[in-house]
C-alpha cells in the first residue's frame, strides 16, 4: 500500500500546494495528447518526478497491481470486435497508449502520496479551497488516506484465513463473493467505530492546520505546473 514515508527528498521539501499544481499539469497534458512523441516526453517528465520523490518502483507497480490488471486487459478488449477481422489493431493501440498514460498518472501520483503526509494535504486542499467546500473535500481526502489502508489490510487478512481453511481450492467466482461479502461487512464495521471514535475525540471541521510557505524551490515547480498545464492546450 503506497503511503507517506519521511525522507529528505526534493519532493518532500516542496510545498504541497506546488506538488498538487504539479499533478494536476501532468494529468491534463497526459490526457490531452496521444502521440509517441508526447508519451515519450510524459514518460520522462514522470520519470523526473519518480526520482525526485526516490518511488520504489517495483514497489509501486505492487501496489498498482490490480489496476494493471484492467489497464493490460483494456486493449485486448479494445481490439477484439464481434465479426470479421475479429481483430482491430488500431482500436487496440488507440487503448493501449491510452492505458500507458493512465498508468503515468498513477506513478506521479504514487510521488506524491510518497512525500506528502495527510495533514499537508488537507492543509494544502483547503486554504486553496475557501469555505465549507474546501474543508469538506479535505477531510475526505484525509479519511481516504487513512482509512484505506486499513481496508486492505482486512481484505488480506481475510484472503489468509480463507487460504488457511482452503478457500483457495474454491472456485473463483466462489471466492470473489465471499471475500466481498466480508470485505463489506468489515469496511462498515470500520466506517461504524470510524464515526463512534470522531465524535469520542470531538471532531473539528476547522482544526488547526501546518503551516505552509512557499520556498525558493517551489517556483521551478509552479512554473513547470504552468508549462505542462497550458501543454494541454496545444
């Protein structure tokens, strides 16, 4: 599960404010061009922003992997059609390239998650967004973080115990209900205690956040922000 490891970093030293600007730019010129040419260029920005964060990649791709598994399954999908040639190629590269820039956005979002710690990002999300709307979006960007890999965690353990009673001689379709029945039943469980200990602990829409500045090094990153998002428009 990718989640925030302290380190000295250039990434870690940016503000969060600069690395979500920076995600943002990426994302919208990933999706906005299709090219070879552009996927190589993404795929050395992205690159620069894997090392700058220090990402394991092997461990990212792990924590990725069943999003992999839709992304490789796309273009076969995409190419098969129901007659004669059976077979489009051009449709399945068309889904292929598509499938490589999502999995592009993954990984930069992986540098970001990597570097920033949840209270950052909630500051960061809401003194850029005034007002309820900004404190509702960060709360739930922090819950989401928080909560998420205590799902997971769950789900793997229920996954052993149904290996341990050899669950996994079951048929497949056997064990995907029964691992989300559970799943759900703990994930409600979770969200039950999540709300009983929020208000034990009187929760604060407003609680006092880090503060955040901008440094010298966060105007190379808004500006490359800027340049990848206007890329978009071209």
């Amino acid at each position: 599960m990718l989640t925030y490891d302290p380190d000295d970093t250039l990434a870690h030293r940016l503000d969060p404010r600069s690395k979500l600007a920076v995600q943002f730019g990426f994302a919208a010129t990933a999706l906005a061009h299709t090219s070879p040419r552009a996927l190589v260029a993404l795929t050395a920005v992205a690159a620069t922003i894997l090392l700058s964060a220090r990402v394991p990649l092997l461990e990212t791709l792990s924590a990725y992997r069943f999003a992999l598994l839709f992304l490789s399954l796309a273009p076969v999908l995409a190419a098969l059609t129901f007659g004669s040639p059976w077979l489009d190629l051009a449709d399945g590269l068309a889904s292929a390239r598509a499938s490589y820039r999502v999995l592009l956005v993954l990984l930069v979002s992986a540098a970001y998650v990597r570097s920033t710690t949840v209270r950052d990002s909630r500051a960061a999300i809401q003194r850029t967004i005034p007002g309820k709307p900004g404190q509702l979006l960060g709360i739930g960007v922090a819950l989401v973080f928080r909560f998420l890999p205590v799902l997971q965690a769950d789900l793997r353990t229920i996954s052993d115990a149904m290996a341990a009673r050899l669950g996994d001689q079951r048929s497949a379709v056997d064990r995907a209900s029964t691992l989300g029945l559970l799943g759900l039943s703990r994930a409600f469980d979770r969200a039950d205690r999540l709300a009983l200990a929020m208000q034990a602990r009187c929760f604060a829409w407003n609680p006092t956040l880090p503060a955040l500045s901008l440094s010298r090094l966060d105007y190379p990153a808004l500006a490359a922000a800027v340049v990848l998002a206007l890329s978009a428009l071209l």
